[in-house]
C-alpha cells in the first residue's frame, strides 16, 4: 500500500517546522479519519486503532504526550519515518508512513494496516508453530529492513518480532521506531558521562542510566546489561535472537530453567528479570537452537541449513561485540543459506504468511463477536419471561456487588487449556443484578473449554427465558428461584455439550465445568467435574460442589448402572479410568467417545444462602485443589490483602511452588465491600485466628 503523496508543490510541515515533506501530508484533519473504536495494540507511550484514510485501511497510532520529552519523541519518530517514506526512497522492509497529523491539538501517524505482527504468526497459529525454517524468508527480509536503518547510521534498540508487521502480501516490515536513535549520538552521549563519572569513580546509574537501558529484557544485548551504550552489533544480538525465535517456535529463554526456581518470581518458574541479565551478561546464557539433526529425515537440504543457521547465530550473539558480523554479512549469510535450502520440502503446503495471519485475526474477531452481548437475549423486566423470572425470584432486587479477580498460569503443562469467564454483572439481566461466574478445565486439547467460554453467556439466557416460558406459575410460586435456575443450568450445559459435539465431529476433546450462578443473596452452583467451588469467611471454608471422578464411589456406581458402562472401567496407574481414553472424570462436557459409556454432561446443582460469615467465593480448577485444601485456600484469602486478582494469584503460585502438575486457574470473588484483614486478633486468651502456613511459611 503506497503512502498519501501531496502534490510536490505544496510543502506540509510539522508544528514546530522540524519535520517536513512534499509527499506525505503531515497536516491532515482529524475528521478525515474514520477511526474505529477496535484497539489493535495498547503500550505505555501510544496506542494503535484500525480506521480508514482516503479510501485506505490503516492503522491510527494516538501517542500519550503528557511530557516535552514525550513530544520530542514524537518528532523525532516522524523525522524517521519521512527519512524512509517519499518518492525515491521508499524501503519495502520498513513501514511506510501515510500521513500524519503533527499539529496541536492531536498528534496521529497513520501506516497502512498490516495483518498482524511477526509474534502472533510465530506463536499464536498452528502453521507458525510448524513452520520452523520455512521463516528463513521472512528472517531475511527482516535483516534487510535492520540493514537500512544502519545503512543511514540508526540503531532501532527494540528488535523483537511484536515490531516486526507481516503485510497483505506477506512480506516483513520493520515497525515502532520509538527507540530509535542515531549511534554517534547514542555513543556520544554515553562517552561524555561516562568520562565524567568514571573521574569521580563512579558508573552511570539511575535516571541517565535508564534512558540508555531501553528495549525488551528478553532482546538485549550482555553490553546494555552491563550499562554501556547501544550501537548497531547490538541491534545484530537482538536480531539474533528474534531469528532463533522464529525457526525455533519458542518464546527467549522460556525454556530455560535453574536447578532452584524462585516461585514468587516468575510464574514460569524459571529466571527472573535480575537473574536473567546475570545469567546473560555474565554466564554466558543464551536460547535452545535449532536441533539439526530432528531434521535428518526431512530432506531439502533442512540439516545443513540449520546448521549454518546455529553457526550464524553463534557469532551474532556473541558476548563481545567485536566478534560479531555486521549487518550485511548477516544479509550475505542469510542469502547463501537460502540459496541451498529448499523451502517447500519442509514447509510443505503451508498457506502464505498473510493468509495465516488474517485467518488468525480473523478467528480472534469471530471470537470477540460471540462473546459480545447480544440484545435480543437481554431478558426485559416488562416481558412474560422477565416476570415469571422475577416471580421466581432471579433477577429481583438489587445487585449484590461483587469484586472479582482471576489469575491463570500454564504451571507444567504446554499449554493452557483452562478457560475462565467473568460476567460479573451478567449482562442478559435486564430486569436485575446477577453474577456469572465459571471455570472450564480443558483435558486432550483446549477446544471444549474454549467453546463453552464463549458460549456460556448466551446459553445460559436462551435456557432461563425458555424455563421461564414453560414454568407454570403454581409452581414457580410455590418454589421461589429453587428450580428455574437449577433447570436452566443443566439445560444450559446440556446445550453446550450438544452444540460442542454437533460443531467438532470426530473431536474428542473435552472439559469439565464449573457455573456459579448469584442472584441477590443466592448463589447457584453448576459443577460437571473436578473444578470446585467454596464459599468462605473467618470460620474456614465450605464446599459448594462435590469432584465428580472416578475416585467417588457413587460415581463409579453411576458409570457401572449407566447402558453401555458396564466393563468401562478398569484400573489403571493410580486409579479407576474409564475407557480406553483412561478418563478419570465421570462428568464432562464434550468426550464424545466415552459419553456411551455413562459420561455425562448433566451438572449437580447446589443452592446456597449467602450468610454474614460467608466473604468469598472462590472457583478454580484441580490444578489448585491438588495440592491446597479448601480451608487452606481460607485462611490464604484471610491472610492476603483483600484485593481479589492479588489473592487468586497467591493461591496460583502456591499451587505452582507445591508441585501442581497442571494447569492452574483461580476466580475469586468478594461478597462484601471494604472486607479487611484479620491481623493477630486473641479471644480468650489465644489467638483467635492462626496465619496458614504455606510453601515459604506463614505469610
């Protein structure tokens, strides 16, 4: 997409007179921007929209200039991106700019709209994660975009694919040049201080340091770490590991572990920001290479190539800077790489980087349009259904307001199949306050969990109306709010387990649930699994579900009674299995091949009153029941600081520093506004409430 040319004659300049150019309009109006309200990416310093622009889909970046310094960089990121836009000068590795508005009171640059960025092709698709060294193409095309902004002696100091933009025709373009600053000034301002501090025996630190300390952790070089300045062999380092990134699938130093993990410090269990650049700088850490030899079988040339590939990388991410290649012999590198491997041979009939990426966005737009409210299942106070549900006394009265927080970790696993929803107020109570809460707990693949997720909502209000349509009004009467929901919880879970099967035949993905109902002071509970709910306060916790696995003896009665289950389990390992599969949830949404042999997707129903001991919920999946009990789980949330995403995450790394061997996820939700914390309180003569001790003791 060709940027907005003015016509030569007429000259536009910025503001302040520092930026100008003949063919890209730096004075546009902003109502000739159709901006929508779709953020396509939010930072610190700026955010980004998807709009249209003559005709043109663009994306419309807004920075935040709250500060002289901040409007600086605003002029000098424009200057760059002129330097590189213009008739005769465009560069196809680089962004190009469109057009701009650099006038008070709005400052906008619009760059034509990319697909997607270079991290969610690697990492977010199937076809990135297989692809391997079917990137080398793009990798190239990156070096030569870096190779243009040293040709004219600029260092970019954040080189990481979530900068790197894959157009509609499926080339690189190197984006975001915030950071970007000419290398003689950067050396030159480095130099001068540090002349100046090493005579008084010092190193640069604090503020002057951390204008040179820029960029992603993760991407920068060992000299940055030990606070020298920024020059192009950094940007090679950065580079470096952005390819490996690529051909390798997995996220810097992700993989890496130490022999003593610090729980609290990262929730991957693996290095902290401190330890990391120590294990960087100092040690000599780098990321996992390619292992050529897993691709001896694959022909066309894969082994030599990524040999050749360690090889360049090994010199490109070298500790001392001297020994690495500048950016054109990486260029020539890359080239000779390319010219002996046959790309196809390995990539196979994968589908073009752009139509990869556009059929990622599209699915993430498909998915936030099923989850966004739909009005025609609003449920309306004035309707027949709005009032027989509020006979039945759902939706009547005022809200209860409830605090809610969520937290998730993959823990041990390798991907993340739990899913959570957090429809707090639940929007389809048009004629009152209610809450919905759930957890899925996916098993053999996320598709289960991530199909009642987006689902839950809309189910849920299409079962209640039609519960309410045939509740006849004795019986509603009779029975205030105990059977309506009830029913239209398990019709609602019904529905998706027949909706998940119908739309993935021959998917035999699956995934326990767990709905929490609040109407008022009332809470309905809908568990089909291992996932749990407990209702707690001071006096410990209750549990308001009961696991529905093989390990209960009124469900391995149920398997046994049910047609077809007789035979179906076996033990197996450590335990009662059903199937070949060697399930060991008896109740489950999807599992299509062993809902013939008693697996049902029918939720048990619980009712609780919330009283005035009871300050919390708390839902999660087995991956925090596993290795915390439900009143430990109590005397934690008594313990912390009563702000209910810092509590949930405290029982997720709990969970994760005992050993949970799953996936964890952790909803909590506060009954009660301005709930504080039980410090040392003692009642006749001892302490009233003991702290709970955890992996690192108390507290």
């Amino acid at each position: 997409m060709a940027p907005t040319m003015a016509p030569s004659s007429c000259e536009t300049r910025c503001f302040r007179g520092c930026c100008a150019s003949s063919s890209v309009r730096l004075d546009i109006p902003m109502t000739s921007i159709e901006a929508s309200s779709e953020v396509l990416a939010r930072g610190a310093a700026s955010k980004v929209k998807r709009g249209r622009f003559e005709g043109l889909e663009v994306a419309v970046k807004y920075p935040s200039l709250p500060t002289s310094d901040d409007l600086d960089r605003f002029h000098k990121e424009l200057g760059i991106h002129l330097e590189f836009t213009g008739e005769g000068r465009e560069f196809d590795h680089l962004v190009p700019l469109v057009a701009a508005r650099a006038h008070p009171p709005r400052y906008v640059t619009l760059t034509p709209l990319a697909t997607g960025n270079l991290q969610q092709h690697v990492h977010d698709t199937e076809e990135g994660r297989r692809r391997g060294l079917g990137y080398l193409g793009l990798c190239l095309q990156i070096a030569r975009g870096v190779a243009a902004l040293h040709a004219k002696g600029y260092v970019h100091r954040d080189l990481k694919p979530a900068n790197v933009l894959i157009t509609s025709s499926g080339c690189a373009q190197l984006t975001d040049f915030q950071l970007t600053e000419k290398e003689c000034d950067l050396v030159s301002l480095f130099t001068s201080s540090d002349v100046r501090l090493s005579n008084a025996g010092k190193k640069p630190t604090g503020g002057f340091h951390k204008k040179l300390l820029v960029g992603t952790l993760e991407y920068m070089a060992p000299e940055i770490l030990t606070k020298t300045s920024h020059t192009r062999k950094s940007d090679v380092y950065s580079l470096s590991i952005l390819l490996n990134e690529c051909v390798t699938g997995t996220f810097p130093f992700s993989d890496c572990h130490k022999e003593r993990p610090g729980c609290h410090t990262v929730l991957e269990l693996g290095y902290g920001h401190q330890e990391l650049k120590a294990a960087v700088a100092c040690e000599g850490l780098r990321p996992t290479t390619l292992d050529p030899g897993a691709l001896a079988g694959e022909g066309g040339g894969a082994e030599e190539a990524a040999r050749a590939l360690n090889a360049l990388l090994e010199r490109c991410w070298s500790l001392d800077p001297n020994l690495r290649p500048d950016i054109g012999e990486v260029c020539d590198a890359l080239e000779s790489i390319l010219a002996g491997y046959d790309a196809p041979a390995v990539a196979g009939a994968a589908r073009p980087a752009d139509a990869e990426v556009a059929s990622r966005a599209a699915e993430k737009e498909g998915r936030a349009e099923a989850m966004a409210v739909d009005p025609s299942l609003v449920i309306d106070a004035g309707s027949a259904e709005g009032a027989a549900l509020a006979q039945a006394g759902v939706f009547r009265g005022k809200a209860l307001e409830l605090k809610c927080g969520y937290f998730q970790t993959i823990g041990s696993r390798d991907s993340q199949e739990d899913r959570v929803v957090q429809s707090s107020p639940y929007p389809y109570a048009g004629g009152g306050g209610a809450h919905l809460l759930a957890v899925f707990d996916g098993h053999r693949g996320g598709e289960a969990s991530e199909h009642c997720e987006r689902r839950l909502c809309k189910v849920l209000a299409d079962c209640l109306r039609a519960e309410a349509a045939a509740a006849p009004p004795s019986t509603t009467a009779a029975e205030p709010g105990l059977d309506l929901p009830s029913r239209a919880l398990v019709r609602c879970f019904r529905s998706l387990d027949a909706s998940f099967q119908d739309a993935n035949p021959g998917c035999n993905a699956g995934a326990t649930a767990l709905a929490c109902l609040v109407c008022g002071s009332r809470v309905y509970v809908a568990n089909c699994g291992d996932c749990r709910c407990v209702v707690g306060g001071a006096f410990g916790a209750k549990d308001l579900s009961q696991d529905h696995t093989t390990s209960c003896a009124r469900e391995r009665a149920r398997i046994e009674a049910a047609e077809g289950g007789s035979g179906a389990l076996s033990f197996q390992v450590d335990s009662w299995r059903i199937g070949r599969c060697g399930l060991q949830v008896t109740r489950s949404i999807g599992d299509a091949d062993v809902k013939p042999l008693g697996v049902t997707s029918d939720p048990e129903i619980t009712v609780h009153d919330l009283g005035d001991g009871d300050d919390f919920l708390c839902l999660a999946s087995d991956g925090l029941w596993d290795v915390v009990s439900s009143n430990e789980v109590a005397g934690m949330v008594r313990d912390t600081v009563k702000n209910p995403s810092m509590v949930a995450q405290r029982l997720g790394l709990e969970a994760a520093s005992r050993g949970s061997g799953d996936n964890i996820s952790v909803l909590v939700a506060f009954t009660k506004q301005g709930v504080g914390s039980h410090e040392r309180i003692f009642a006749n003569g001892r302490e009233e409430h003991a702290f709970t001790q955890t992996y690192y003791g108390s507290r």
